[in-house]
C-alpha cells in the first residue's frame, strides 16, 4: 500500500479533489434546482444528461488521448468542467443545467480514462490489487467529503459552486507536476453486446439494472432529500450515508465472493438493498431510518458493480476480459441514462411523490434478485475454487479501470495456480 502511495500520491490527491467537486456540484444542483422551482421530473432530466455524457465519453475520450495525449486532454477537460460549475447559478434553466450537466459528464469521463491510465502504469502485479482498491476508496472519501461543504454559504448563492469549481481547477495541478512519465495509451477492440450476453445473461442484466440504481442514488438523491423537505444539514448526511455504506460494505462482500457461489451472494445482496429501499419507503419520515435505508442501499448496490464483473469474468477467457470491459460500461451506461428520468417520473405528484425515489430503487433490486435465482436454474455454477479474484471499483469506473480489474484477477488467477502446482 505504502508503495502505491509513494509512487501515485499525486494522482490519487488530485482524483480526490475532482471527486468532491463532483459530488459537491451534482448535490448542490439538486438543492437550487428545489429553490428554482424545478420539478422532480424536470431535475431528471438534468441529473439524467451527465450520464449521457459520460457514455459518450468513456466511448471518445481513448480516441481524444490517442490523438493528442493524456496531459493535453487532462488539462482541457478539467479546465471545461470548472468553467461549467461558475455557470450553473448564473443560467438557473433546465435546459441550460442539462447541456452543463451532458458536457461536465463528458469531460469527467474523459478525465477518469486519462487519470486510471496513469494509476494503471504505476501499478504492477505485485500491487494492482492495492491500487485498485485505494483509487476506490479516495473516490469515495472526495464524494462523502462533498457533502460536508453544501453548508458552505447560503444555497441560493453563489459560494458552493465556487467552491466547487476551485476545487476542480487545482485538482489537475498535482497531477500534471508530479506524475511521470506519460503512460502509453491502447484499448480493446470491444465484444459484441450480443456475445457478451450470451456469455453472461446475469452479468449483462444486472449491471443494467444497477446502473439504474447507482443514476438514482447519484442524481437523485440531493433532489429527493430536497422534496422530503430535509434540512440542508440533514440532505448532507442522508446523500452521505449512501457512500458510508459503500466504504464500510464492499470488502466484507469482496472477501464473501472469493469464498461462496457469486449468484447466490447477488441475489442475497440484491434483496438486502431493497429491503432497505423499502424501509426507506415506509418510514421515510423517520430521519434515522432514512439514513438507514441509504446506507444499505449504497451499501449492497456499490459492492454489486464490482461482484457483478467478477461474476462475469468467471465465464470469460482470459484472452475476452478486456475485450468486454467496454459492453459491461456501455450496458451499465445505458441503465444509468434511464434511471434518473424513471425516478424523477414516480417523485412526480401524480405518481408517487418524493417515496417514489425508494420505490424505483426497490424494484431494481428486486428484478436483480428474481432474474438472479432464474439464472441459478439454467446453468450450474462454477466451483468456488475455479473463480476468479474480486476487485473492489467503483459504479464510476471507466473501461481502462475495468480492464485494470481485470489484469488483476488474471495475474491473481495465475499466481494461485502456479503454488498450486508447485505445492503437487
């Protein structure tokens, strides 16, 4: 861990300033949307078109450092979304919030793919898996960090989103100092989707579903906290607990994956998470039973990105991971885009209101769950001891970290296999 440290500081303390901003600018939309006048299904919209830019993104933005480097496209795209949090309160439109919001998550992801690229050339074998779960883990620490400075200032100004676009500016200057040399820059040709599903029904399945839950919880839940009527100190700590409980639960349900059946641990996780959307549901106005259900839900959905690509992996050579890292990022994309719209239409007075946050997220989970057992009936699974290592990511990993994963449990698989024979 020391090692990593030493040789990725830089990086992981500018990810971690790009990842409060982040987290400050997406709950502070939610927060002056509410003080704008949006609706829920209005404010959809916006928190639904970053992740249609950060599809598109995963999906140019190797082709953008290919053509003119990582340092160039690290200092541009940073320097846009910077540019893009100064305008958010002075064009206090939906359609304005949108464009912002279709640009910021471009450049995000374009940002994410230059940053796991250099974390990716620091690493080795003999500690991916550590600086895997360190850029995971500072990733987290950024967005719960967020949420302590939306009390900065008074919401209807200006302050948080100053803050916020500072925050971004200096992130880049750490990392473009210190990080050395510039890492070569390649990607797979990607699987087909349909191969992909073929290959792993549940894997593909699931990760669209989660996608839908992790847009909700991200995009969401500053718009719901919002609409419930929580107090600005009690928004922060409920969208907080969500990554608590991602930060508390993923090794417990990494450690659990590597040592029983990975179908029958989603489907127990994906229950668990919608229990707790359900609890959210009936006692919503309960605050400690909301701060509950977020933790639980963030708790159980998080870890489920990273279990569902292990899950997957165990039906993949080795020579195919890489290759269907991009379809499992572009599924999950898709789910993403979806998620926020469905969720802002059931917090719609006429439908639900403000509980149809929970009620969305519940049935994911739920259908998760279902299609999970239907799996566990069409194919037998395989032996613990054949599976593959699991690697802790984040829902906001870009393909070159899914591929980084993946390398990981390939040289892990490898290395167990080789004491294995020499102990024969």
């Amino acid at each position: 861990m020391l090692q990593v440290l030493s040789s990725a500081w830089a990086l992981l303390l500018g990810v971690c300033l790009l990842m409060v901003g982040n987290g400050l600018q997406g709950t502070m939309l939610g927060v002056r949307g509410d003080l704008e006048g949006f609706s829920s299904f209005e404010m959809s919209l916006v928190m639904a078109a970053y992740f249609v830019g950060f599809l598109g993104g995963s999906r140019l933005a190797p082709e953008m450092i290919r053509r003119v480097g990582h340092v160039r496209v690290f200092a541009a795209l940073a320097s846009f979304i910077s540019a893009v949090m100064i305008l958010y309160p002075l064009l206090p439109n939906t359609i304005a919030w949108a464009l912002g919001r279709i640009l910021i998550g471009f450049c995000f992801s374009g940002v994410y793919v230059t940053a796991e690229s250099w974390l990716n050339n620091a690493a080795d074998n003999t500690n991916r898996g550590k600086a895997l779960s360190l850029y995971m883990i500072v990733q987290t620490i950024g967005i719960i960090t967020a949420q302590g400075l939306i009390q900065v200032g008074d919401p209807a100004g200006y302050e948080a989103f100053i803050i916020a676009s500072i925050l971004v500016s200096i992130s880049f200057a750490p990392i473009l100092l210190s990080i050395s040399p510039t890492p070569a820059f390649d990607t797979t040709k990607p699987m087909t989707l349909r191969k992909l599903f073929e290959t792993s029904p549940l894997g593909c399945v699931g990760m669209f579903l989660l996608g839908g839950v992790f847009s909700a919880q991200f995009g969401m839940s500053a718009v719901y906290g919002s609409a419930a009527g929580l107090t600005l100190t009690q928004l922060s700590i409920f969208v907080s607990a969500f990554y608590v409980g991602a930060l508390l639960l993923q090794y417990p349900l990494g450690w659990l994956s590597d040592r029983m059946d990975r179908r029958f641990l989603i489907l127990i996780a994906a229950l668990a998470g919608g229990g707790g959307a359900v609890a959210g549901f009936l006692f919503g106005t309960d605050f400690k039973m909301l701060l509950v259900a977020a933790f639980f839900i963030g708790g159980l959905s998080n870890p489920l990105y990273s279990l569902l690509i292990a899950y997957t992996n165990d039906y993949l050579e080795h020579d195919d991971m890489a290759a269907a890292s991009g379809g499992l990022i572009f599924i999950n994309g898709l789910g993403a885009i979806a998620g926020p719209l469905i969720t802002g239409w059931l917090m719609g007075d006429a439908v639900f209101g403000p509980p149809g946050f929970f009620t969305f997220i519940a049935a994911l989970m739920f259908v998760m769950a279902g299609y999970a057992l239907y799996r566990a009936t069409q194919r037998a699974s395989i032996p613990v001891e054949e599976t593959g290592s699991y690697a802790a990511m984040s829902p906001t990993a870009t393909p070159v970290a899914v591929e980084f994963a993946q390398e990981y449990a390939i040289d892990t698989e490898l290395e167990e296999q080789e004491s294995a024979a020499a102990e024969k």
